[in-house]
C-alpha cells in the first residue's frame, strides 16, 4: 500500500491504462461490426434482428454471471505472482484463442456458443484490471485515472471500430474469407499485446496466507459489503439503463420521427459528435470529481442526461439531434470519469474486485436490460405514432433522475473524508 501514499507518474498512468485500450477494442469491434456480420452470414435477413438481439442478451448475461465471481476469487488469490495478474493473463489468452471459434461457427447456434465463451473470458480480466485502481492509485487520484482508462477505451474502440469495418466491407457475406479472419486477428492481437503490457509493467501486490498464532490475531476482520455500495449498484444500473435506451433505439428514431432519409448516416453523424464529445470531457470531468466530489459532478451528469433526453421530444431535423447529442455527450463523459472513481472509492479494500464486479454487473444488467424496450415501443406505438418512442424518452429520463436519487442516498461528506472513513469501517485496510 505504500505506492499510495505518493502521486502516479505519466508513465504509471499509461501503464495503468493501456489494457482498456484492448478490452474496448475487442468488445466494441466484435459487438458493433464482426458479430453483427456473422449473424448475417448464418441465419435469414428477415430475422437478422432478432437473432442479434438474442446473441446480445445471451453474451451480456454471461459477462454479469462471471464478473463477481471472478473478483471473489480474484480477492482470495495469494499467489506470489499476485491476486490480479493471474486472472488478467489467463482471461486474455483464452479470449484471443477462442476469437477464432466466431470464424469457424458454422450455425447460430455455435456463434453463440463461441461469443459467449470469448465474452466470459474477456471479462475474467475485466474486474481484477479495474480493481487494481483500487489496490495501486491515490484516492485523490482516482478521478484523474478513472478518465485516462476510459479515454484509453474510447480510442481503442474507435480505432478498431474504423480497422474492422474497413476488413468488414470487404467481406462475403456467408464465406469464411481472409477479410473475416484478419477482422478477427487484429482485436485478438490488439487485446495480447496490451494485455502483456499491463501483465509486465502494472504491479501488482502479493497477498500472503492467512497468518496463524498471534499474527493472525492482529488480523483486521474481513468487512461486510457496505449498504452504500448497494446505493451505488443502483445508480450505476439506472445510469446505465438510461445510456442504453439512448444507443440501442436511436436509428429507428430518426428514421420514425425525426424522419431523416438516411438515419444509418445521421447514426454516424451523431456517433462522431457525440464519442469526440466524450473524449473532450472525459479528462476535465477526472479533475474535476477529484476536487469537488463525485457526488456533485454525476449530479450534473443526471440534470443533463435527463433534460437531453426529453430535449428529443421537440426533435425535428438532424441538427437538432446533433446538438442535443452533444449535450448528452458530456453527462456520459461526466459519468464515465466520475462514476467510476466514485465506485472506486467506495469499494472495500479486501474485497474490491468483487465489490468491482457486483459494479459491472449492474452497469451491464442496465444495458441488457435497455434491450428489452423494443416490444414495448412496438405495442405503444400500435396506439399512436411514435408513442413509443416518446415513452421510452421519457422512461430515458426518469432513469437518469434515478441515478440521481440512488447518489443523494450516499454519504454526502467529501469523497476524501468518506474515503477515509470508509477505511476505519473496514478495520484499518488503508
């Protein structure tokens, strides 16, 4: 614990950050472009949709079952190599193998089968790499950290996002052509070679065996999850449900309401204003949230999430939806930096990568559960037009008041003295 008493150097945030440039490169590029494809290339177009929905859901729910389960054991971990580095190698290298099952899948059925094992892999490196922020990193740092990692994971994911799509275009559809392969070796080697990164350059503290005798006497309790990380859970899930319905349900929108002729385009559009955005606040958000609080600044994140979303009610024309992205773009910037190092905060030290994956696992049940809306906008929009789509910008915007209600219900002392405090409840960790 002794590299937290001392501010990170340039190099030790890179360091700390480089594997979020990976993970994001390979989920994003197998969930936006490769699996899409392959779905294409196995079932009928009339279903494309539906069987992408359901591969989605199926590799989300995977990646919620293994996360808190990879960090309960991740904490117990007393290797001399560490209790981080064991589960990020192992994950790694089994996600980049197993990739290439999602070239070789002959049916529906065999796609799912390899995508989920490549998620369930992938995300076995995913809560122990982000408990290491706790483990490694300053409190006063976090934030800072925090929007480095998820800058790291913007690029990756667009970078790849442009690499694949190129090899993509390129691609027969229903052949197992070199295009395909090379899509799925450039994430794979990406994800390898960040991974060896972060395995040889992060340290990563050993944890001895439980001591016996007196030494195990002077040993600090094991702490009880606190109530506040349930608070936390649910924000993180409303946050979450709320950015889901925004990503998932946006085409048909312009396509239906704003009546945009091209919404594939304007999807791209507004994807570029809206991820530059991103990008743009990310780091100011970092510092920020170190200085006046998490608390405050996903406050401001919830006020305009929320007003944005009912903003697309008065939507007429791209520009429209362009602006009122942009406006969006910086609640989920502010989120993304704050959210996390307010997650990080309140984790326990002993227990912070399955506190860590009981996070992720909200963060992704709001995503999946975001999913399950289409039906209802459907049935609702068989009522009126676009009644639908005026619903779920509604329910848009109660969620993000959501996440704010769940944020009130935290400590509101400064994350500094609530960190410190939390540390005294868990028996002296820090």
């Amino acid at each position: 614990m002794a590299g937290k008493t001392r501010r990170l150097t340039v190099v030790e945030y890179v360091n700390t950050s480089v594997l979020a440039f990976g993970l994001a490169a390979m989920s994003t590029s197998l969930g936006q472009i490769i699996l899409p494809l392959r779905v294409l290339d196995l079932v009928p177009e009339t279903l494309k949709n539906t069987y992408l929905g359901i591969l989605t859901f199926i590799g989300m729910a995977a990646a919620m079952a293994v996360q808190p389960l990879v960090g309960w054991l991740s904490d117990k971990t007393t290797l001399s190599w560490g209790r981080r580095r064991p589960y990020i190698a192992v994950g790694s290298v089994l996600a980049t193998v197993l990739m290439a099952g999602i070239g070789i899948a002959s049916n529906f059925v065999w796609l799912v089968v390899a995508s989920v094992l490549v998620q369930l892999c992938a995300n076995m490196a995913q809560t122990p790499y982000d408990a290491i922020v706790k483990d490694r990193v300053p409190q006063s740092q976090r934030g800072q950290v925090s929007s480095i990692r998820a800058i790291a994971g913007a690029a990756g994911a667009v970078m790849l996002l442009v690499a694949t799509g190129f090899l993509m275009d390129r691609h027969e559809v229903r052949e197992r052509d070199i295009w395909l392969w090379l899509s799925l070796a450039l994430p794979a080697i990406v994800m390898a070679l960040t991974t060896l990164w972060t395995v040889f350059a992060v340290e990563d503290e050993w944890v001895p065996a439980t001591p016996k005798g007196a030494d195990a006497a002077k040993r600090p309790p094991e702490p009880k999850t606190p109530k506040r990380v349930y608070m936390l859970l649910g924000a993180a899930f409303s946050f979450t449900l709320a950015g889901g319905i925004l990503q998932t349900y946006t085409l048909f929108f312009l396509k239906d309401v704003v009546k945009i002729d091209n919404p594939a385009s304007g999807v791209g559009i507004l994807g570029i204003a809206v991820g530059i955005t991103i990008i743009v606040t990310l780091y100011p958000a970092g510092l920020l949230s170190d200085k006046f609080g998490r608390r405050t600044l996903l406050f401001v994140s919830a006020a305009l999430g929320s007003g944005g979303s009912l903003l697309f009610l008065l939507a007429q024309s791209l520009t429209h939806v362009v602006l009122i992205g942009i406006i969006l773009g910086v609640a989920v910037g502010i989120f993304m930096a704050a959210g996390r190092a307010l997650i990080t905060d309140m984790v326990s030290e002993n227990r912070a990568a399955q506190q860590m994956g009981l996070a992720n696992f909200a963060l992704i049940g709001g995503l999946a559960v975001s999913k399950l809306g289409g039906g209802a906008v459907d049935f609702l929009n068989g009522f009126s037009d676009n009644l639908g789509y005026y619903t779920l910008l509604v329910v848009c915007a109660g969620a993000f008041l959501m996440g704010a209600f769940f944020i009130n219900l935290l400590n509101p002392q400064p994350v500094a003295e609530a960190a410190a405090t939390s540390s005294d409840d868990a028996g002296g960790d820090e």
